[in-house]
C-alpha cells in the first residue's frame, strides 16, 4: 500500500505528535478533534517529561521545533523530597535512572505539536463511530453527520475512547479511587519564598493523614515561550506564559466533605476555601502556598486507571495512549508513553507507506511493543499510586 491514509481521532500530545512523525516521513494524514480548539477544555499545567518522551519528540518534530521544545522545557532537580505534613525532614527517593528530567507547561507542548499539523488537522469534529468497508477501509463518522474514509484509524480519543469503548469493549476503566484539585501559584518575587529549595523537583508529594497530600512541580521557562518561539519557530503562537508551581491537593472521596458532582459545581474559592479546611493544622507554610493557588486556575479531577487486557488481533484500527493505556498519576509517565507510542507506531506506519508492508503486520508490531511497555506502566503507576496515595489496587483483568 504506497499511499495509505491514515485517521487520528484526537488532538491531544500523543494524536498530534503522530501526527508529525507521519507528515515528516510523507505520509498522507488527517486529524480529527472535537475541541473547538487548544484552549476550549482545562487540562492540567505541567507534565514531566522523561527520556522515553524526549526521544518520541526528537524523532517525530521537525529539528527547529524540537528545539523550541528544549528551549521552551526547565529542568527540575531530579530527585523527589516526600514531605509529611508538618514539613519534616523529607526521605529522598532518588532518580528513577532515566536521563532526562523536563518540565513543560501542556498548552506550550501541544501549540509546538500543531505547528505544521494545522493543515491536516479539523477541530470541533466529535468523532462517534466507525465502520469497516466491503473494500478493506475504514470510515469514520462525527456528529455533525460527516464521515472520513482512510486505510487505518489510529485511536488517539483519551480515557473515554469512543473508539475503544467499540473496537475493544472488553476494555475496562475504572476509578482509582482518588481525586486531585489542579491549579497554579504564579512564580513570582512574593511567591518564591513560599517553597523549599527541595521542592524545585520533578513532583513534591507533602503527605498528611489519611494521605491525603499536597503535591508541588515548578515550571521555569529557561527564556519566555513567546520570545523562544520569535527566535526558533515564528510560525509557533506561542503564550507569554509566566513560570508558576503547579499545585494539587489529592484526597480518597470518603474524606472529601462532597461527592464529585458538588465537586464540579464548586468554584475555585471555593476548591481552595475546603482544601485549607482539609489541611487545618498543617504547616503554615504548606497552608500559605493553598492560600497563593491563582483560584481562576484551580479544577477537580476524578482519577481513572485501565485495566490492562490480554492481546487481540491486529487489524487497521489500533489506539495509543490514553485511550489504551490510561493511569495513575502516580507514576508521571501517561504522557511520555503516549508519546513513546507515536513514535513506534510512526515508525511502523512509515513502513507501510515506504516499503508496502502489510498494515496489519505493522499494526502486530506496534502493538506487541506497546502492550508490553504500556500496560506494565500502568501496573507501576497503580502501585506507586496504592503505596504513596492510597489508591485502590488494579482489579483482576
Ligand atoms: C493534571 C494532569 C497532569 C498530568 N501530568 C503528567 C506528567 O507530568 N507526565 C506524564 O507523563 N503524564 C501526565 N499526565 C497524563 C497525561 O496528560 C496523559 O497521559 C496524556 O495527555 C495522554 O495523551 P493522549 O494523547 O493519549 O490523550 P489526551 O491528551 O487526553 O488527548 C485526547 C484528545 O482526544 C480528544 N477527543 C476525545 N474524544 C474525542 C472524540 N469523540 N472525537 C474527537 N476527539 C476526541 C480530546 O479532546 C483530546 O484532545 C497528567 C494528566 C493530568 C490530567
């Protein structure tokens, strides 16, 4: 098949990042989101990124916007102080031995991710289902009542996956039995003073009774994003984004005083208002950095894990990320495997395009990969989540 076309269903960091791995080898893609843009949903501020995700970068982007990745990425101390709640002497745990350590705001990756994938890429589309054709492909349906044909449909739709929840129903999710508030504490002279030399690390864990913990991860932009950008990539509209500490409070529902719907209702005062009821008599400089939380910032998240599921055939339909492989983040690696994945399945699809490999045995290989790095970080991150956070163990399969 010289010319396969190739769907994803998904503009988040592993759909996008695909994305330009098959645009670089020439390969014919479209891109389909049901955001009408970047900034329409709140996602989250920092994400780690490790070795596994700067290698998947490196391979995928264009060299001048992989720079701007680097030049727009701080680096965190490597290793992680785990406070108590009175902010005691803190245990070390050390490196995980990777070699990169990178902290980048999520809304500067994605806009470097679209640069260039714009033309190819259509948002507001909601897809909601697929059918296989008489002829081998695929097409794919939205909401709008339109339809898009292609030879492989790559799921890259998140832990709600229409395409999942049809392709593979055995698949299940289920609630880790945690939820986080996510905000941010703006960096600035005032501020700086509020948090340890320590905790400038990957992630910060202060951990109180009943675990539930406060956790901190800086976000310091070695120049502003928008000036990287004028230098590197013009074309990349980059935010003036200003270094923050991102910050969440982690609880199990049993010690929250509302269920996840009144959790959804609550403004971002409010959030912080229970929050520093939640952490009465913990180090005053622990409740200082809540009562610095930027409120517009501050949004509730339930928690979710995959069951990781034994093998199934491979056909022209496969997924990545989050819609295969969603987990605890306890581990800090969701995104990074997501990434790592568009850029084995990248690789593999450019073989169908280059030297006519079957679709399906390059879907076998990629998946054979994936399975076997994906699902046993998802078992990692549920026992880093159940030893430090106290979430519920990964059912049976
Ligand atoms: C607050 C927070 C902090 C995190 N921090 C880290 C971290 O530090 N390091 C790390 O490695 N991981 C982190 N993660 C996990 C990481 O964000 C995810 O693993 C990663 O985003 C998965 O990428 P993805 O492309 O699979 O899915 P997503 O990024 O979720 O993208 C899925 C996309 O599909 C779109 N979509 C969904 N349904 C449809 C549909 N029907 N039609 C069309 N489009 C659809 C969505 O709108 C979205 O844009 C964090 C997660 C959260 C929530």
């Amino acid at each position: 098949m010289p010319h396969p076309h190739v769907i994803i269903i998904g503009a988040g960091l592993g759909g996008l990042c695909l994305a330009q791995g098959l645009l670089r080898q020439g390969v014919d893609v479209s891109v389909y989101e049901r955001d009408d843009s970047l900034t329409s949903r709140r996602q989250g501020y920092r994400i780690h990124i490790d070795g596994h995700g700067a290698r998947a970068l490196a391979r995928n982007l264009p060299e001048h916007l992989y720079e701007l990745f680097l030049a727009t990425s701080g680096t965190p101390r490597t290793s992680t102080p785990v406070f108590d709640h009175n902010l005691g002497r803190p245990a070390m745990l050390e490196p995980s031995g990777d070699d990169v350590h990178l902290a980048v705001d999520r809304l500067v990756l994605r806009r470097i991710l679209l640069a260039g994938v714009e033309r190819v890429a259509s948002f507001g589309k909601r897809y909601t289902h697929f059918e296989r054709n008489a002829d081998g492909r695929v097409t794919a349906y939205f909401s709008d009542g339109t339809a898009a044909v292609g030879d492989v449909l790559v799921a890259a739709d998140g832990v709600n996956s229409p395409v999942r929840e049809q392709y593979l129903p055995q698949a299940r999710i289920v609630d880790t039995g945690l939820r986080q508030l996510y905000g941010k504490v703006p960096l600035t002279a005032e501020t700086r003073g509020l948090f340890l030399d320590e905790m400038f690390a990957v992630f910060t864990p202060i951990i109180g009774p009943n675990r539930n913990f406060v956790g901190v991860a800086p976000v310091r932009f070695p120049e502003p994003p928008a000036q990287a950008a004028a230098r590197l990539a013009p074309e990349v509209p980059l935010p003036d984004t200003q270094d923050y500490m991102t910050c969440t409070f982690g609880a199990r529902p049993e010690f929250l005083p509302c269920d996840d719907d009144g959790l959804r209702a609550m403004s971002g005062s409010e959030l912080q208002a229970m929050t520093l009821e939640m952490i009465e008599g913990w180090h005053p400089r622990v409740r200082r950095i809540i009562e610095h939380w930027d409120t517009e910032t501050i949004f509730p998240l339930v928690l979710r894990t995959s069951v990781p599921i034994d093998p199934w055939p491979a056909t022209n339909i496969t997924l990545l990320g989050d819609a295969i492989h969603a987990m605890s983040p306890a581990g800090g690696v969701g995104a990074n495997t997501a990434l790592r994945d568009a850029a084995v399945l990248g690789a593999a699809l450019g073989e169908v395009a280059a030297r006519g490999k079957p679709v399906a045995d390059a879907v076998a290989e990629y998946e054979a990969a994936m399975t076997g790095y994906g699902f046993e970080n998802v078992r990692v991150s549920a026992r880093n989540g159940q030893r430090l956070l106290g979430q519920d163990p990964l059912p049976e399969a």
